[in-house]
C-alpha cells in the first residue's frame, strides 16, 4: 500500500488524462573490475520509492493517462536456478508487488505500443536512449520525472516515517553498543566490526553508507573510511555511521573519549559542539530556513571556542571575518530518507550560498513537515586551514596560535541527531547518549 500512494502521489503532478508514459529502470547487480565478484544488490532509490522491489534487472512503466502500473521482471532459464537458487514465478512476483499488470522486461517495447505515449519521462540519459531506440521513436523527457519524484520524496509520508523509526531505534542501539566496548588499544575496525555485528543481528545488513570510525587526527577527517588505525589512551573517537532499514537511512554522529573520561580542553570543544547541536535543534519548526540554522549553530561554536580561549575578539567579528569555517567548514545537515543525502535540497533557482562553510550546505529551503533531516554541527583542527589563516594578517589576529598549535593532533567533534519537521516542531529519533555526563557514565562502567 505505501507504495502505491507514493505512485498515486507522483500521478497528481501530472495534467489528467495525459497521454505520456513513466519509464525507470531498476538496478543491475555491479560486479568488481569485470570479475565475478559481486557487489551487495542495493535498488535504485526512485525506483524503489514507487515500487518496492529492491530485485534487479526489474522496469517499470507508468501508464499517465489510466494510471496502470506495470512491472517488468527478468525471465529466468534453469540455469540460473543451478547458479542462485530458484526462479521466482509470475505468481509469486503478482503477489508479492501487486502491479497492475505484469510482464518480462523483454516485452517493453510491445508495451509501450500499446499505450502509445505523446512523451516518455525518463531519470536518465540511459533509460531515455532506451526509449528512443524503440521502434516507434517515442520523445523522452529527463528534466520533469526528476523534478516531480524529488517533490514527492522531500515529504515522508507516514509509513516512511514508520520505517526511519525503525531504522533509528536499531541504530541507537548499535551506536550505544559500541559506546559501552570502545577502550584504549582497540583498533578502529574492531570497533565498525561491532557496529555491524548489532545491525546484523537485528536484521540490517546495508549500510547506509561508508560508516566513518576515527581515533585521534582521523576524526578531523570529513570523510575518512579506512578505518584502521590503533586508537590510543587520550584520543577521541569519532563514529558516524548508519544502516538502512527496508531502504531507509538512519546517520548518527557520536564522539567521545576512548578512556572514558574528556579531558578540559576535549570537554571544552565538545561543549561548544554540543551547544550548538541543542540549540539547533530546539530551533526546529516549520518555515525556518536551513541556513539560518547554519549561521547560528556557527555563531555557538564561537561563542564556546572564545570560553575556552581558543579564538579571540567579540562574536559579531569572529562571525563577519568567518571564523567559523576554519573549525566548522561543513554544512550543518541535510535531508535523510531513502538516500543518506537525500533529494531536495536545492529547490531549482535556488542558489548556494557563496561564502566559506555556508557554501557546503546540502539543504536551502524552508523546513515543513514530513521533511527529516540531519543536525550535524562539528569543530576540527586542520592544518590545512589553521596554518594559512594564523599566516593571514586579518585572520590571525583572531587565533590563539600558542593553543591552536597544539591542537593540531587533536582531530575533531562531531555529534550528529537525525529529526522529523512535525506540525508541533520536531521529534528527535536519536536517542543515543549525547551529554558529557551521560557518555562518561557509559564508558565507566
């Protein structure tokens, strides 16, 4: 059913009665360096918002004019039987995904004559070529399809919300789990072992994406995914990362120290962080913009670096020289769905903003509800950016370059909450710990 009003949904952006056709084609199965090593299967994420199907080598066909749906599937020899297991009958592909009407993907073509569509929207360059290679030379179209599915996806319904708590609440236990083993000497991937140890256990097996686990100067790292460096007594530890639960991501950012106990300038830092994820958060309402958001969670890390005598001068400076993207060059969050980045972000004519960190935010609009999306502030210490701007006669007079200096080892904060827009404002989905007090209590035990 909920894919069926997702369909439904999509079928109310076009004019009624139209004659033209949706086309999508699902996944293939990837193979590494055309060998037989396969890749885990994960689906095409428009194609499975309307279907459900995460098999490949499926199509599908919506028909715009009687709003059908009709599926298309991969028919199966013996020996692929021998090789995979079993060929699934037309039956039980009927029963499983109740398409209006059901073929095998070698009859497209024969299809598409039937419904003789004035145009053919297509995702792709790929599936338009398709389209127009048949014999009849339909026209496809790739800007409108997805222009109308990005609007269909940027609100949740009520049963993918159903499906992110879901996600969520095994992923808060993941993260606890491998906040109550984490101790100094263990190795990163020990620790990503863990992580996917619970998920598996509770029946996630995709990740959401390459889950970030980072000791020490690793945790400054964006995007760091090797995962595999000896975390020592002293060091944080940064984790973000998340599984998928029937395709919908949950992406959660915890850091805390590997010997149990935050150090004054680690507290320090990790204070202004966390300040600025609760205030964001509490922030949380329809009609506000992301990117106010953005500017006020930066102007709390200033005001929590200045406390710890970090950065220097009076906040209004600090904001207007940007100070901020030297230790938050990141944006604050982004839409969370059947994608971890998911679709939406940027309205068309909607620009980015051009001004350092603000630039990297992945969502400039209004928040409205069913909208889910991530609260991700951070603070790191890059060489790359603190050298320059201590070197930089406007900049500098601002750093504290006798403390900033030995930070550089430091690494980085970052904590990270995922939350649903309401009609009221907000619900968090994170419920994994997140005060100093509580994360030291943990690890203590």
């Amino acid at each position: 059913m909920m894919h069926h009003n997702h369909r439904k949904k999509l079928f109310s952006l076009f004019e009624e009665n139209q004659s033209g056709a949706v086309f999508i084609q699902g996944s293939d199965i990837l193979y590494r360096n055309e060998t037989d090593y396969e890749y885990p299967f994960r689906q095409e994420s428009n194609f499975w918002y309307l279907t459900g199907v995460n098999e490949p080598d499926c199509a599908l066909i919506l028909d715009l004019k009687t709003e059908e749906y009709h599926l298309f599937v991969p028919k199966r020899d013996a020996q692929y039987a021998v090789w995979h297991g079993y060929v699934k009958s037309q039956e039980a592909w009927q029963q499983q995904y109740k398409p209006d009407h059901l073929h095998y993907t070698n009859e497209i073509l024969t299809v598409m004559n039937e419904i003789k569509p004035d145009k053919v929207y297509c995702l792709n360059e790929k599936d338009a070529e398709l389209v127009e290679d048949l014999d009849r030379g339909f026209e496809a179209d790739i800007e409108t399809l997805q222009d109308a599915l990005t609007y269909c996806r940027v609100i949740k319904t009520d049963e993918e919300l159903e499906y992110m708590r879901k996600a969520a609440s095994i992923n808060n236990l993941a993260h606890t789990e491998v906040m109550k083993a984490i101790k100094p000497g263990m190795y990163e991937y020990e620790l990503k072992a863990l992580f996917t140890k619970i998920h598996y256990e509770n029946g996630l097996q995709q990740d959401a994406y390459n889950g970030i686990f980072a000791g020490g100067k690793n945790s400054a790292i964006l995007h760091y995914v090797e995962n595999n460096s000896k975390i020592k007594d002293g060091e944080l530890f940064l984790i973000d990362a998340g599984h998928e639960y029937q395709g919908y991501a949950s992406d959660i950012t915890r850091t805390y120290p590997a010997n149990g106990t935050f150090s004054a300038i680690q507290a320090g830092v990790y204070d202004a962080v966390l300040n600025a994820l609760n205030t964001s958060i509490e922030q949380v309402q329809t009609g506000v913009k992301m990117e106010d958001l953005h500017m006020s969670a930066s102007r709390t890390i200033m005001e929590g670096l200045k406390e710890i005598g970090l950065v220097n001068g009076s906040v209004d400076d600090l904001m207007e020289n940007n100070i901020f993207a030297l230790f938050f060059p990141h944006g604050l969050g982004h839409f969370l769905g059947l994608d971890t980045h998911d679709v939406g972000g940027y309205p068309k004519g909607v620009e980015r903003i051009d001004r350092p960190g603000i630039k990297y935010l992945r969502v400039r609009r209004d928040l409205q509800p069913g909208m889910v999306i991530t609260i991700e502030p951070g603070v790191y210490f890059v060489p790359a950016l603190l050298i320059p701007a201590l070197e930089d006669d406007t900049q500098s007079k601002f750093l504290n370059a006798d403390k900033l200096t030995q930070l550089f080892e430091f690494g980085g904060v970052r904590i990270e909450d995922n939350v649903i827009v309401t009609e009221q404002g907000y619900e968090n989905l994170t419920g994994v710990p997140k005060e100093r007090a509580d994360i030291e209590k943990i690890l203590g035990q």
